[in-house]
C-alpha cells in the first residue's frame, strides 16, 4: 500500500540488543513494504538481520558497538567509555 505523498526516507535507530533491534526491524518491514526508503543504525551483530529485512544497515560509530552475547569484550569496551567520561 504506498501512500499519496510519495516515498519517504526513514533512519531508523536502535540500542544493540535483540528486543530493540527486532522491534524496530518490525517497523523497517512495515515501511519498506509501503514503498519508503529505510536505513538501520545499530550495532555490527545486527548486520545480517537489517540486511536481510531489506533496509540498509549503518553501523554505530560514536556509540558504544558491542554484542551483548560477547561479555568478555561489552565490558572491557564500557568500562573504557566510564574511564574517559570521568
């Protein structure tokens, strides 16, 4: 179903992990499906899931890219981020 007022451009975001991830994938799908143009900013665990939805994916940069299934790493990369912030 596309609407009246033509295709429009959405940038999606979302934290990285899967109950955010799955429900904004959920609303990708939605609009990719009316015609519009989606792109998917999160983190690089989440690759192949955007990919696969349809929307494009844009890796995070400034923000802390981890894979909450990678505990070893998620920690030593937020403990990073406290030490700079204090």
């Amino acid at each position: 179903m596309r609407n009246d007022v033509g295709m429009a451009r959405f940038m999606l975001a979302a934290m990285p992990f899967p109950g955010h991830v799955t429900s904004m994938l959920a609303v990708a799908e939605v609009l990719l499906e009316r015609g519009h143009s989606v792109r998917f900013y999160t983190g690089s665990a989440f690759r192949d899931r955007v990919e696969a939805s349809g929307a494009v994916f844009v890796p995070w940069r400034n923000a802390p890219d981890f894979d909450e299934n990678d505990s070893r790493r998620r920690s030593r990369d937020l403990s990073a981020r406290r030490a700079c912030v204090r």
